[in-house]
C-alpha cells in the first residue's frame, strides 16, 4: 500500500515538473507572438504546449502497454489543423505560416517536456526565439530589398 502511494507521489511529481516546465516554454514562445502583434499569442501557444505535454503524460502513463507514438502522431496531425486556421492566403500575399510554425515547434516542445527530454525542449525553445527575434529585422530588410525590386519593374 505504501509502496503504491509513493509510486503515485513520484508519477505526480514527475507530470507537475513535466507541466510547469511545460507552460513556462510556452509563455516564452507566446510572448514573442504577443509582441509581434500576432493573433496567436502568450494564451494559444501556452495552451497548445501544455496540452501536447497532457496528451503525452497520459499515453505515457495513462496507456501502459500500448504504443505511445501513435498519440504523438496525433498531436502533429491535431495541431497541423490549428495551424492552418492561423494561415490566411488572399491574392498573391499569405500571413500566418510563421504563427502557424510556432504553434507547430510549441506542440514538439510540450511533447518534449512530456517525455522529460527538458534539454530538448529548451534547446527548440531557444532556438524559436532567436529565429523570432534575431531574423525579424533581417527580414523587414529582406522585404524592402524585394518590394524596391518589385517597385522598379512595375515602372518599366
């Protein structure tokens, strides 16, 4: 009996870490989105890394016995379809791929945390952010290059 009860202790601890560490990673992608103004935000991105950690945990330790990679590759089809509704395509102009892309790496970090692979998840973490930030100004140069571009050969 105590055996049990210290062995749901350790489980419990194990998925609270899991979680906090979790919501903690996905804040930081969502607040990135938050300042860029994004309809994906701190709310969407979090619930998404918190949920793909839940949807982990239990095919971990919900499904014992069973394979556990097939939740995972639902959790890649499920958010798949979140990510589209971000996209919007109107003429020759899309927006949205980079939101969609972050909720894509915030369901691998929850997945990540989920497993316990926290080296992983930071790591993917990090580098969502500095690909948020760091490129954004070399982007906003890269479009001006290409709308100069555009706009001399619309003069000709």
């Amino acid at each position: 009996m105590i055996e049990t009860i210290t062995a749901d202790l350790q489980v419990a601890q194990i998925i609270i870490v899991r979680i906090l560490i979790s919501l903690l990673l996905g804040v930081l992608i969502g607040i990135e989105r938050g300042i860029s103004h994004k309809a994906v935000g701190l709310r969407t991105t979090s619930l998404v890394c918190i949920g793909s950690t839940a949807f982990t945990l239990i095919s971990i330790y919900g499904f014992q016995g069973v394979d556990t990679a097939r939740v995972a590759a639902q959790i890649v089809t499920g958010i798949g379809f979140l990510g589209a509704g971000a996209i919007l395509h109107k003429g020759y102009t899309t927006k949205g791929l980079t939101t969609a892309a972050a909720l894509w790496v915030s369901a691998a970090v929850g997945m990540a945390c989920g497993t316990g692979m926290f080296v992983l998840a930071f790591i993917v973490t990090l580098m969502a952010l500095s690909l948020l930030w760091v490129l954004k100004p070399f982007k906003a140069h890269l479009d001006k290059i290409v709308d100069n571009d555009n706009g001399d050969k619309k003069e000709e």
